[in-house]
C-alpha cells in the first residue's frame, strides 16, 4: 500500500527543498563577497584567493558522487539535516580561520560537506512530486541556487558593515539552522516520512550502483547538455560585471544597478521551461525526453554570442538574462528527464553524477578563460565560444536514443 501526501504538502516539501539550495549558495558566496576584506585582514593575494575558489569546486566535484550514494542509502529527510547542520560548522568555522592555510582547508571541508544538498533535494522532489508535476518542481528547485546568489552578497556586505568580516561569517552560517526546523515540520507526518525517511535502495535490494548509471545512455546525455551548458552560465554569474567594466567601460555603480537582472531571468527560464515540461507529460509521452524544448533553450542560450553587437547596460542585461534563461532550461528539462529513466533506487547518485559535471566544467573552464583574458582582453571571443557551446550539448540530447521512461507508480517508496 502506497500513501499519497497531499498536493500542498508535496509542494510545501519541494518548495524547502528548494530553499536549502538557496542556504548552501549563501555560505558558499559569502566568500566571495567578502573577498577584498577578507584579503586583507589575512594578506592573502589574487592567486591565493584563486586557489581558494577552487578548492571548494574540487572539493564539491569529488563530494557530489559519493554523497549521492550515500543519500540513496540514507534517504533525503535525515541526510539534508545532517548535511545542513555539518555545513554550517563548516561555515562558521570561516570566521575564526588565521590566514590562508586554513581557509583553504575550510573551503575543502565546505566544499565535501554542501555536496550532498543537490542530489537529496532532487531526490525529495522525484520521491514526494507525482510524475506529471516533477520538471515543474526541478524547475522551482534550480531557482534556489540564484536566489542565494542574489542574497548573500548584500547580506554578508551589511553584516560585516554592521559588525565584522568574522561574525557576518557566523551569521550567514546561522540560517541553515534556521532551514532545519522548517525543514522537520514540512517533511513531517506519516504519507511524507514513507517517502522521504525510507531508502528505496534499502527496500529493493542495491541495484546496479555507478555501473549501472555509467552503462545508461540517458545518463550520458544529460551530462553532454549539463557540460555544455554549464560555462555560459557560469561565466554570465561570475565574470559578467567585469565585462561590463573592463570590455563596456561601466562602473561599478552600473554593475550594482544592472547585474540583478540575468540571475532573475535564469529563475524565470527554470519556472517557464519546467512547467512546460510537466504541461506537454500531461499531453504526451516523454519518449524522446522533450528534445525539441532542449534544442530551444538552447538557441536561447546561444544568443549569448550576439553580445558583441551590444554596449548599453540594459540590452546587454537583457540578453545575457535571456542565455541565462536559456541554459536554466537545459539544465531543468535535462535533469527532469534524467531523474525519469534511472532507477529511482539511484536518483541521488544520477544527481551527483550532475552536480560533478557542472563543477568539472568550472574547475576547467574558469583558469583557461582567465589565462585568455590577461594575454588578450578579448571578452568577445570568450562570450561567442561559450555561448556556441550549448548547442553540441542539445544535439547530443536530441540524437542519443534514452532508456524508456520508469513507471510513475513504481517511483514511490513503498509505506
């Protein structure tokens, strides 16, 4: 006998899911906010401080996997708060380190302890959504990552105003504990817990591990888009405002007004595309795995290469708003259409698997293109070669022959 929870609580339970990601994208920024006061205070130079950014994405390359087998075994409602809590140690633990050596190691251990926050929030949502309506809770959940981005960079800036670099440490580390409580209450009762408390991997026997998912072309596929996409997204997050500075001669007054506007529109293309996803599995069948709305958000994110026809701030925002709406939907309807083909028994480790792509493509991608910028200055070939990237991605999805989608009623865990 199956319990079904009801339609509000499922959804109340994917929209915390979604904020924990919005937690980990705080105590992961607070860094980087803080990283002119902090250099300082502990005399750390540019190439420390690049070392700094990697550590944590080599660290969460190397975490993603393993955590994501181990949430399959652990179940998401107790791995998420274990995860939260030990990440927020981690985290506040930032505010006592005395120079570089160990905020290096710091940034490790939060790297290997927030590993595990996206593969057991899409492990909640698979397990607790009906089919017809997860690509529309994936799409919700990847706006949590940009609404943290959004977040930590006034909070941390205004706590360290209010106080010091130290404290807006242990402060921004303060509210996943904050997100637990909420977290306990909305994954409670008897139909929530039956899905969210039990291992389906427990229940059913094993299954094939990273063998199996490695065997899987539908896995295969999901990992060329999200390695495709990734860059564009992650160079419009990162680099954009020195863009706007260094290759438009804006200031940094500009930056502040204007760089809002690309995280909001990635929210949008994550809601959009994802509640078309769930609107056209009503209609039809996933056979091909919506192809055809891959292939669209990725020309949307390709538009990226039209920015060297652009120099006033607002079109320039508006078109890098509308790639970066682009490669959310690529990210959503790939990772939907993923979590759909494998076993659900292995829906963290596919997850993780996911969660390593995007960090292996930062980890490669940021020294090259940075290597590229200080010998040439050239913004323009960076954005036209990043933005091409999406579409190799979307022909592998739409050319590669997937598994059949798994059953929806075979997905819930068993009561």
């Amino acid at each position: 006998m199956t319990v079904e929870p009801s339609k509000a609580r499922a959804w109340l339970v994917a929209g915390v899911a979604t904020l924990v990601m919005s937690v980990s994208y705080i105590d992961r920024q607070t860094l980087a906010a803080l990283a002119p006061t902090v250099r300082k205070a502990l005399d750390i130079d540019h190439t420390q401080y690049g070392l700094l950014t990697s550590a944590f994405s080599i660290a969460y390359l190397v975490g993603a996997p393993p955590s994501g087998a181990l949430l399959d075994a652990l179940g998401a409602r107790r791995g998420l708060v274990v995860a939260v809590l030990a990440w927020s140690a981690v985290a506040a633990a930032h505010a006592v380190a005395p120079g570089f050596g160990a905020l290096f190691a710091l940034r490790i251990g939060l790297g290997l302890t927030e590993a595990p926050s996206f593969p057991a929030a899409t492990q909640s949502i698979r397990r607790i959504l009906p089919p017809e309506s997860r690509s529309a809770g994936f799409g919700l959940l990847f706006t949590g990552s940009s609404l943290g981005a959004m977040v930590a960079a006034p909070l941390a800036v205004r706590l360290a105003s209010a106080s010091s670099w130290r404290l807006a440490f242990v402060a921004t580390a303060a509210v996943g504990l904050l997100w637990v409580p909420l977290w306990l209450v909305a994954s409670n009762g008897r139909a929530v817990r039956a899905r969210l408390d039990a291992s389906e991997g427990r229940a059913a026997g094993a299954g094939g591990g990273y063998g199996e998912l490695f065997a899987d072309p539908s896995v295969w596929r999901a990992l060329a888009v999200i390695g495709a996409s990734a860059p564009a997204i992650m160079f419009n997050l990162n680099w954009l405002p020195q863009l706007m500075t260094e290759a438009r001669g804006m200031t940094q007054e500009d930056v502040g007004r204007y760089a809002w506007v690309p995280p909001i529109l990635f929210d949008a293309g994550a809601l959009v595309f994802g509640y078309s996803a769930s609107w056209i599995e009503r209609r039809r069948t996933r056979a091909r795995g919506h192809w055809d709305l891959v292939v669209v958000a990725a020309l949307l994110e390709s538009s990226l290469v039209l920015v060297p026809l652009v120099h006033r701030p607002v079109p320039l925002m508006l078109l890098v708003g509308a790639s970066m709406a682009g490669g959310a939907g690529m990210y959503v309807v790939a990772t939907a259409d993923l979590l759909a083909r494998v076993d659900p028994r292995r829906t963290s480790s596919a997850s993780g698997l996911c969660a390593a792509a995007q960090s292996l493509m930062h980890i490669v991608v940021n020294p090259v293109m940075g290597r590229w910028l200080d010998r040439t200055h050239d913004y323009h070939a960076v954005v036209v070669t990043l933005g091409l990237l999406a579409l190799p991605g979307a022909l592998a999805f739409a050319f590669v022959t997937p598994r059949a989608p798994r059953a929806g009623a075979s997905d819930a865990t068993p009561a």
